[in-house]
C-alpha cells in the first residue's frame, strides 16, 4: 500500500465558496477511496498561486521534508497543478506528485465495469494528459495500471502525442455509436410514453440505494466515493397504474473536472433527456449546502437546471435531532425526508411521484366481451383496476391507465368506453 501525503490548498484568489477544512476533508475522502495509506494532511493558505510550483518554495521545503521523514511514495494535491508545477514539483519532492483530478481519474478507472464506462474514463484521462505530454508525463501504455507514473523521454514524445490523438478520436467514435444507441432506447421509451426519472446528486449522497428501494434492484452501493459510474435504469411501476423508468446516474462534485463531464456525456444524457430529476441530498452531511450548491452547478453545466427537480434529504436514519430547523431554514421546506437505507417516508416520495405525474393518467370505465379475457390480464398489468364486475353481458371495469396504453386500445372494437 502506496503512503500518500495530502496537501490541500486554498487560494486567497480562488472564488470559491468552500473552507480549507471542507477542501481538505474531501481530499481525505477522495484518498481514501484508494488504495494509499495517508500518512498527514497538510494545510497551506496563499494569497496566489505561483506559476512555479502553485505554492510558495518555503512550503514546498516543507512538504519534502515531511516527506522525507515518513517515507512517502505519493504527494497529492487539492487543486489542479500544470504540467510545469507537477514536475517541477516531482524534482522538487523526489516523489511521485498528482494533483486532484489525477486522483478522481485514478478512482473512476478503479470503479468503471462495463465497457462504456472504460471508455469514458481513458477518454477522459487521455484529454486530462495530452496536453501535459513534455517528457515526463504518464506513458499511456501505463493507463490501465494507475495514474501519476513518470513516462517517456523527449525522443518519444510525439508519437506518445499523435498515439493520444489516435486514441481519443478513436474511443469520441466509439462513443458517438453509444449515444446513437442510448438515443434510440430513448426513442423507444418515449414512443411508448414512458416517463424518465433520473437520480442525481453529490456522490456517496445515496443514489443508489434509493434506486435499489423503489425497483428492488441490486446496484451496488458503498460508503466509497463514486461507487456508480455505469448508469442503471429500471422500470417502477406506482399505485395508480403508471409505468415510470428510474435511472442512477454518476455522482457530482465539487469543481468536478470540465473534461470529465464532456467524456461522461453519453451517460449524463440520461439526465438531460430526463421528464424529472430527483436530488438526492446526505442531510446528515454538514456540507449539505455546498454539496446543494456544486449539484445545481453541474447541472447548469448540462443545461438541465430547467428540469423539474424533486429534492430528497436523505439518510434520516443517522440524524438524532429531527426538528430540522437548520434545514428548512436553508431553502428545503418543501422537500422529502427519507431514509433510503430504512425506507422511512418512502410512501410520501411515492405520492409525490404519483402527483407529479398524474396528468398522464385516465379514469376510465369500461366493458369488454367475455371472449376477449385475455385483456383483463392485460389491464391488472398495465393498468390499475378498481373495480371489475363480471355481468352477463360482459365484463365491466373500473380502472386508471395512463393515456399512452389508452391510444393503443382505443381503437379496439371489442372495448366499449362507458366514461
């Protein structure tokens, strides 16, 4: 197990929202999701960064000497260094030096299963290096293995480049067939009038164990950052009949990288193309409203802040004090409080699922033949029947369907509509 040196960092230039406390907890949390063992966290506050090192030369003495003393193998930074500032800080430090997104790349290539999702994380780590090519970067033939390792030498430098340029054209066309293919899936979904429902939130928030409460699914879920990265969409079917399709998604976070986002885009469609979004918030996270604040940040990067949105404050379970007067003071009053893990106030997100989309519903009364026994089965299926009278004549049923079933059996002529 590789021992790793945190250094988190806030700059006095940065317009950032977040405490050096929050920055270097989360640098802690994102560390950890690895297999490194941390041996300190220290705490640097600049009134800039220096186009050198990002730091002052006094800190990075500092740094190295602690480095020196516990024997530590990698040094990670809170903020993104430039191909300069990491070797220089490389030879400053005689360590391996990465900076923040190189460990959320390094824990993306570490939780991607399917092959979608591979391609997704090399794509965004070939984007993240390609520009950071000099000479002693990351040999590409090493992505698989981890991030942060020295590569080439200058005589292999441009064919290191044209391979990245190869590889990145090769894996957007793969991608782009992907899309194609999630497009056309959603074109089925929508012709059959199938509401979408995405799952969005910070990560470790509890999107996945939501998804596994209402759809009895088995996605697996982890206290571990960004568990999810392959997405999974299932089908819920609510008390009044209708047919919705649930999706997890890839959690967010804070300064969550631009490239990242742009590789991930062929999954994060199912967020933009989503008829509500459901947020997923840790109540039990005093950071909850930074965690708000970065969520609404990227999904005004998607162009989806315009969806309606449905706000669940998770993780009820581990909150002694339930007046909530701190939370409903900070702009949450009308949301849903609920234990994912305990499936307490699971009904009350229910309803609301069901009022949200009831327009889509119709209360019909109807008779069929009693040769046509086949549609009874059919309606318990699709529909929600309330009452159903089986009389002489024929079979009389009481029922709401949504209005995308009614267009296919409208028609029937067997189907005689009461009201």
């Amino acid at each position: 197990m590789e021992k790793a040196l945190l250094i988190s960092i806030q700059l006095k230039t940065d317009k950032d929202y977040w405490r050096i406390e929050d920055i270097s907890a989360e640098l802690e949390e994102l560390a950890s999701s690895t297999s490194v063992e941390i041996v300190e966290n220290v705490i640097c506050i600049c009134d800039r960064a220096t186009s050198n090192y990002l730091i002052g030369k006094g800190k990075v003495e500092e740094i190295a000497f602690i480095a020196n003393e516990e024997s530590v193998d990698v040094v990670i930074f809170s903020h993104d260094l430039s191909g300069t500032q990491q070797r220089n800080l490389e030879n400053a430090l005689g360590r391996k030096t990465i900076d923040r997104t190189q460990l959320i790349l390094d824990i993306f290539s570490r939780r991607a299963r399917s092959p979608e999702g591979k391609m997704q994380v090399e794509l965004a780590q070939l984007e993240y290096l390609l520009p950071r090519l000099s000479g002693k970067g990351v040999m590409l033939s090493d992505l698989g293995g981890g991030i942060g390792t020295r590569g080439p030498g200058e005589t292999k430098l441009e064919l290191e480049r044209r391979s990245a340029r190869r590889k990145i054209d090769k894996l957007k066309e793969d991608l782009k067939n992907t899309r194609l293919h999630r497009a056309a899936m959603r074109k089925k979904r929508k012709n059959n009038n199938l509401p979408l429902v995405a799952l969005v939130g910070y990560t470790s928030a509890g999107k996945s164990t939501l998804l596994n409460l209402l759809t009895a699914s088995t996605q697996a879920t982890s206290e571990k950052l960004f568990t999810t990265l392959d997405p999974l969409s299932k089908s819920l079917s609510l008390a009044n009949g209708q047919n919705i399709i649930v999706s997890d998604t890839v959690g967010f976070l804070h300064n969550l990288p631009h490239h990242l986002i742009e590789a991930f885009k062929a999954t994060l469609e199912e967020v933009v193309e989503a008829d509500l979004l459901i947020h997923v918030l840790d109540v039990a996270d005093l950071r909850l409203i930074l965690h708000n604040q970065a969520v609404l940040s990227v999904l005004e990067e998607l162009g989806a802040l315009d969806k309606p949105i449905l706000v669940v404050l998770n993780k009820i379970d581990l909150v002694s004090d339930r007046s909530w007067s701190e939370v409903t003071q900070k702009g949450f009053t009308d949301s849903i409080f609920l234990s994912a893990k305990t499936g307490e106030n699971l009904d009350a997100l229910l309803a609301k699922l069901i009022e949200h989309f009831s327009g889509l519903m119709l209360s019909l009364k109807i008779t069929i033949p009693h040769s046509r026994m086949e549609l009874v089965d059919f309606f318990y299926r699709q529909a929600k029947i309330k009452k159903i009278n089986y009389l002489q004549k024929g079979i009389n049923i009481s029922l709401d369907i949504s209005r995308a079933f009614f267009n296919k059996i409208e028609k029937d002529k067997d189907i005689k509509i009461i009201y």
